[in-house]
C-alpha cells in the first residue's frame, strides 16, 4: 500500500507540478476544473450513494455552471459564490460536525447537492483568483494545507494520545493537530522573512497587517483545513465507505485529496480582497 501511494504521489507531482508554470492560466483553470468536477462526481455518490448513475451528470452540472459564470463574468456574483461558501465552512460546517453521525444526510440530498456546487466553484473561482498573484503565491498558499497536515501526521503518530473526531476520523488526534499548526506557523514565517513580501499570502499578510496578524491568519487557515478534512470525513462515514472513491491509488479519490483545501482556498481568496 505505501509504494503504491509513493508511486501514485509522484506520478501526480510530476504532471501537476509542471503544469502550475508551464501552462497559461486558462489551461491551468481547466486543469482545476477536471480536478473539481472528478470530485463532484465522489461527492455526489457520496451523498446519494443509491443514485450513482446522476454522479455524472451532477459533475456536468458543475462544469456547466463555471462556464456560465466565467462567460458572464460578473465579480458580484463569484463575490457571492466565495462568501456563501465561507459562510458554509465558518458557520454550518461546525455545526455539521458538532451533529457527527447524527446528520441526515440522506433526508436531504438536494440541499447537500447544491452545497455540494457552491463549495466547488468557490474553490475553482478562488484558485483562479489566487493565480492572479502569481504561481508561487497560489503554491505557497496551498502548500500551507499539506505542511499542515504533514505536521500533523508525524506529530499524531509520535505524541498523538487525545482523539480529536473519533467517530468521524479515528486516526487524528488534538496533539497532531497543535503539532500540524505549528508546523504551518514556521512555514509560513520562512515565506514571509526569504521570501519578497508580495510574492506569499503570507509576506503580504505581514506586510498589510503585521508579523502576529499573520499567524493568526495562519493558525485560522489550518484550523478550517482540519474542519474540510473533518466533514468530508462524517460524509464518508455516513455513507459508510473508507474512501470517496479508488480513482486514485493508495491515496483514495480526488475529494480525499483537495477536501482541507476546500475551505481554506475560498478563505485565502476573500482574505487577499480584503488586504488590498
């Protein structure tokens, strides 16, 4: 299983990576938008798991859906999409994990599936947004997730002892995720004392609002991480499955991937706005 998951690791790195400065960014914001609709098609046999055969249609949808806002081209609107699914994450999903596997899911698939569509094309329009900045920052601020959560998982394994969800994610604990914070903190701080300020999310955080603004900033980044990585995880367990699919090997699917990014790239997006 681990060579599996290195091999498939590294065959996505070497075909990613390339792509964030290789392409221009209209075929980088394909690029997203396959990613995307890959896991609105788990998420939707997530949600509806006797209904698999519309999981395609639903990622259709999806696609659909960006085109016509991206032909339209009006900021009000992806304005709008970005703060509804910020409020989502900062407000309800909480909530939806305090409910852990008391959530009906299953009673309310419609209102999940249009959750469902505003939590994707936030993230594709705030991935797009992030672009904007440039390769580095967009990579910077995604990296930060991954450190996080790599921090989290060596900490976890080597002091971890409190569970942090254990009905939802029995393999986190409080400590590994302290531990993946921290990690996200010294990050972030390298970024923005190596780095020009104006080339991170975090030297230009620093920069607008303070070296312990940062950090906030940071340690508030990491912890809505943990919440994206939390409630795909209820919403696997409720649909009773260890991955969201096996698209990818040794890893899971796509949604297991990007699900910690879900939240924290919307976020990082409105944040940018409101520093400039």
């Amino acid at each position: 299983m681990l060579k599996t998951r290195i091999i498939t690791a590294v065959l996505l790195l070497a075909v990613l990576l390339p792509s964030f400065f290789l392409l221009t960014p209209l075929y980088l914001s394909g690029i997203f938008l396959l990613i995307l609709a890959l896991a609105a098609w788990e998420w939707s046999r997530l949600i509806a798991p006797q209904k698999s055969a519309l999981a395609f249609i639903y990622a259709l949808l999806l696609i659909l859906i960006i085109a016509a806002l991206l032909y339209g081209q009006k900021p009000i609107i992806e304005f709008g999409v970005l703060l509804s699914a910020s409020f989502f994450w900062i407000f309800i999903a909480p909530i939806f994990l305090w409910r852990s596997l008391h959530l009906p899911v299953a009673q309310w698939p419609l209102s999940f599936a249009l959750l469902g569509l505003i939590i994707f094309c936030a993230a594709w329009f705030a991935l797009i947004l992030l672009r904007q900045f440039g390769v580095i920052f967009l990579l910077s601020t995604m990296a930060l997730v991954w450190v996080a959560d790599i921090g989290a998982y060596f900490v976890g394994k080597a002091v971890g002892r409190r569970r942090l969800a254990p009905q939802l994610s029995p393999g986190k604990t409080l400590e590994g995720a302290v531990g993946g914070i921290i990690f996200a903190c010294i990050y972030a701080s390298l970024c923005a004392w190596y780095l020009p300020f104006n080339l991170t999310l975090f030297g230009f955080a620093v920069m607008r609002l303070g070296f312990l603004a940062m950090l906030g900033l940071v340690i508030g980044l990491c912890l809505f991480s943990i919440v994206g990585d939390l409630f795909e995880s209820q919403l696997k367990r409720l649909a009773g499955v260890k991955d969201s699919s096996s698209l990818l090997p040794g890893h899971g699917g796509v949604l297991d991937r990007i699900d910690a990014l879900l939240p924290t790239m919307p976020l990082a997006a409105l944040l940018v706005g409101l520093m400039l």
